[in-house]
C-alpha cells in the first residue's frame, strides 16, 4: 500500500483492510483539480472553477438513505419514509464489499473538522473513489493545519465510492445506490451515486442526532449572519424561499448559508467550511457573492457551457435544474472569522407562498415559532409556469426533515426553549405572492422583503401597531419604513375578500392536516401555536 501526501504517521489504510492501492492523502484544490483533469473528468470554466458531472445522479436520494437499527437507534430515532432501518448485519456486509472494492485502486483521503465551534467539533475522514469528490470534502468542511493533520485521529469514517453498485437482493439496499448512518461503529457509506450533497448531508444528519442527544445543542438547517453589534440572525427556508440572497447582506458578517448549532451557552456556530449553492439562472446581478465565488478552486456541478466555449450558461438546465457550486467560505466577502455568532436576536422563517394568503411579515409567540417551525411550510409551483393551475404545498419538518434522525417535537421544543431563555424575536417571513395566489397575484418584492428584514433587524418594527390575523393568529405590523402599508395585510391586497377567506381557511386546515401525525408527541407549549381558530376542510 504506497500512501502520499500529509498524514499522521501513526495512521494507515491497513488499519481498515486496504492493504493494495495508492492512497493520495490531503491534497490541496491544485492537486486534485490538476489529477482530475489529467483522467478527463473535468474542464475547467472561464474563470478557472472545475466543472466536473456527478453521472446518473444530480440530487440526493431521500428513498436511498438508510441508519443502522440497533440497540443504539432503536428506540432514539424517528423512523420513517426517509430514516429508513437498515440491519447490521447487512451494514457489515457492505462494508467489507467496498473495502475490498477500493483495494488496489487510487483512493483520496481527507481528515477534515466539522462544527467551527471547537468544544463539540468532530474529526471525519472520508475516503473517495475520485479526486474532485475529495475536492468537494476539501470546499465543504473545516480544514486542519498541517500541524493538526500530522496528529488527526478520526471520530467519524466516510467511504464514498460512486463505482460501487450494491447488489439489493444481496445488500438490502432499495437499489444500487445507498447512503448508510451506522450510528455505532461511526461509519458513513455512500455508493453508487457521484453527488457529492450525499457526502456534505451524511454528517448533517450524523450531527443532528449526536448534538441534541449529547450536548444539548440544537442543530440548525439554516443560515446565518451577524451585525455590527454583534447581533446574530438566522434564516430558516427552504429552497426557492431566499435563504442563502437574504442572509448575503454587505452590512452585516455572513456566519454559514446552511448548518448551524445553537449551544448551551447562547452561541452560534457553522458545521462548515464552505458554501454549497444552487447556480440556475444565476447572475452577477442576481446573486454577486455567489457568482464572484466560482473562481479557481470552486467546483461546479452539472453545469453546461454556451457553443463553442468555456463560459457557463447558467440557464441552461438540460442536464438538471439542481446545477451547483462548491467553494470555502473565504470565497465571500463580509464573513466572519471564526465562524462563529454570538447574542441571537432574530429568527426568521422564510416560506414562498404561492396562495397569497401569509403576510409579508409578522411576529410569532415562542409557541406559534415552535408550531411553525415543525410545519416547515412553503408552496412550490410544479410542473412549467404555462401548464400549472395550483401550486402544490411542501411541509419540510423544521425546515430540513430528511435530514432529522429525532423526532421533530425534540427539535422544537429545543427551539422554543432557546427563543424564551434569550428573548429573541422570530418573524414569519412571505417571499411568495400577494393580491391573490399564482396565476393572479404578484411575487412580493424582493425590495421590500429586504426592507422588512431590515427594519425587524434595526429594531424599526418593535414600537409599530401590530393587528392580529384573524386566522392564524399571529401579529402583523400595520407600518413599516420604505414598505407601502397596503400590503402589510394580506387580505387588503385581494380585491375579492370572501376568495381570500376561503383561501385562508383552506391553507390553514392543510397546516392542521400536516400537524396531525405530530400532536400526539407535542407538548402543550406546541399546540398552542396552532392556528386557533378550528378549521375544517
């Protein structure tokens, strides 16, 4: 076994049964962008980020994820349609196939840190089949000095193989891709799929279990950002509801666009070294911390070019509409060092109501943060613009459920504990329609969305009239700076008022349906957050 690069001398593949290969360990992005072009599996772009095709997948497999059920997880984890029991005994199995699949072959090996905060950070190693996923492990986690490499031990081990297909009648796998949690043994296996998302969202997952079990910290499927007074924001969404554009504000340091721990102590940390985001339609304009960060060491996924050239054309969606960059968070401007807030103050839910029913903005008890946090609503338009008549309504529990092994009343009650013990303040925020649903009302102006957030930010919004939703129950500002008062309540925005109330009652017994397999794990402080008015369909 001949292994090359910066390694601890008291470390070596044999200790896993790789006894035959070349294993390359740490290389920098140079390296691995230089490997990866020399096998033909990349180019570079116009600006010298590698473009590289994950293969048969461009997106995650929820129906492929599975965790180990064992003496651990039995009666820990919530199982359902995407924690999927997976056996032991089928684990290890598995293991030894792709152990022996990676002998004899070149392999790239990472040590790597997640969770910035150092009091609950773990130490991962990931194994890759090809060098521009370690370049994705390179981006995405926290990166040790040569100095902490020469002495890394590994908490957590990934092996990452997307040539490795599993056999289902043999493996007890869905199909020939996988991503397997062994909770126990500390061990991640993802196969027969080349996004690299699988990889960033297997520790996601690994941290959302072992954090709240623990440590006592709440993980987080957000970003965040910090003000000059050290005033710390979080933005939960999910995507397509302005996450990652609201939270890139040049007055303020951007902590993370993604992963997050809210700890004991009132601290905010980021679980990453890197952003990860979605690049259609993507523009100088639109998003300039995005587009000025695919640059020489960036990875682009699934992207094509215009005819003839080296120039991304980011509207093109013909291989996938997910098309993606990876970069290190020192790639954006205003970011905070280390990556780390303090003192949250706000919370903001983001959900792109395509109804046209939810307000602009409005103020949330603890209690309607904690139900709202659960219902993790918002609307997706399916299908293209021309043939779409409805939009379709997406519950994402605590806006991330794929990625909770917990039950989500855990998550919650976490959530409104920490809102109650630091008095912040939690804005339910609509980046959707107004003046009636898709097809007939207008998207909200992303001026005034940011005016919004601006004014609950600067403290604008906490000496204005605020009038209650009939419905929902919630606080809505009658006044807001640089933000026309008419559309502050949705219903005045609807020239047909009985249309918006039917439409009304409609959204929030879908919220109630949605609530249902939940209630009976709630505690009181949850239910109260319901909409109070009792609705039927």
């Amino acid at each position: 076994m001949l292994e090359l690069g910066i390694k601890s001398n008291e470390t070596t593949l044999r200790d896993l049964g790789i006894a035959d290969g070349i294993a390359y360990w740490n290389l920098n992005s140079d390296q691995l962008i230089s490997i990866t072009l020399k096998k033909g599996q990349g180019q570079l772009d116009l600006n010298g980020a590698l473009a590289i095709d994950t293969g048969e997948f461009t997106g995650r497999s929820p129906k492929d994820k599975f965790i180990v059920k064992d003496e651990l997880t039995e009666n820990t984890v919530w199982w359902n349609n995407f924690n999927i029991p997976f056996a032991p005994e089928k684990f290890d199995q598995l293991y030894i196939k792709m152990i022996r699949y990676f002998e004899g072959k070149e392999m790239f090996v990472r040590d790597a840190f997640a969770c910035a905060d150092w009091r609950y950070r773990i130490n991962i190693r990931i194994i890759n089949e090809y060098a521009w996923s370690n370049l994705f492990a390179y981006n995405m986690f926290l990166r040790p000095t040569a100095q902490e490499l020469s002495s890394f031990t590994a908490d957590w081990l990934i092996l990452n193989a997307p040539g490795f297909k599993a056999n289902p009648q043999e493996d007890g796998t869905r199909q020939h891709n996988f991503s397997i949690i062994d909770f126990k043994r500390r061990i991640v296996l993802i196969g027969g799929s080349g996004y690299t998302g699988e990889i960033k969202k297997s520790i996601f997952s690994v941290l959302n279990y072992v954090l709240p079990e623990k440590k006592n910290v709440l993980p987080m499927h957000c970003s965040a950002n910090i003000g000059e007074q050290d005033d710390t924001a979080i933005f939960f969404g999910l995507s397509g509801t302005g996450k990652t554009t609201l939270s890139a504000d040049p007055n303020r340091k951007l902590i993370g666009d993604d992963e997050h721990g809210w700890t004991p102590d009132n601290m905010i940390f980021n679980f990453e070294g890197g952003c990860y985001a979605k690049t259609i339609d993507l523009s100088q304009e639109k998003e300039p911390d995005i587009f000025n960060a695919i640059r020489k060491g960036a990875l682009l996924e699934n992207v094509c070019f215009k005819e003839n050239s080296n120039e991304v054309n980011f509207s093109d969606c013909s291989k996938t509409e997910n098309t993606r960059v990876s970069y290190p968070l020192e790639f954006i401007n205003h970011i905070a060092v280390p990556s780390i807030g303090t003192n949250p103050k706000n919370i903001f839910f983001l959900t792109c109501d395509a109804f046209g029913i939810l307000p602009p903005i409005s103020k949330l008890t603890p209690s309607q943060a904690a139900f709202h946090f659960i219902s993790g609503y918002t609307a997706k338009v399916a299908g293209t613009e021309t043939d779409v008549t409805e939009p379709t309504m997406t519950f994402s529990t605590c806006f991330g459920a794929p990625f909770m092994p917990l039950h989500p009343t855990r998550y919650a009650t976490m959530l409104s504990k920490k809102i109650k013990q630091g008095n912040v303040n939690v804005w339910l925020v609509n980046t959707g329609w107004t003046g009636g649903p898709y097809g007939t009302g207008k998207r909200i102006s992303l001026k005034y969305t940011r005016a919004l957030i601006n004014a609950a930010l600067n403290g604008s919004l906490n000496n204005v009239e605020y009038k209650t939703h009939e419905l929902f129950g919630f606080n809505m500002p009658v006044t807001c700076p640089e933000v026309p008062d008419q559309i502050l309540n949705p219903r005045n925005t609807w020239e047909d008022k009985d249309e918006y109330d039917a439409k009304a009652y409609y959204l929030a017994n879908a919220f109630m349906n949605n609530f249902e397999k939940y209630a009976g794990y709630a505690d009181e402080e949850i239910l109260k957050g319901a909409p109070p008015i009792r609705v039927t369909a």
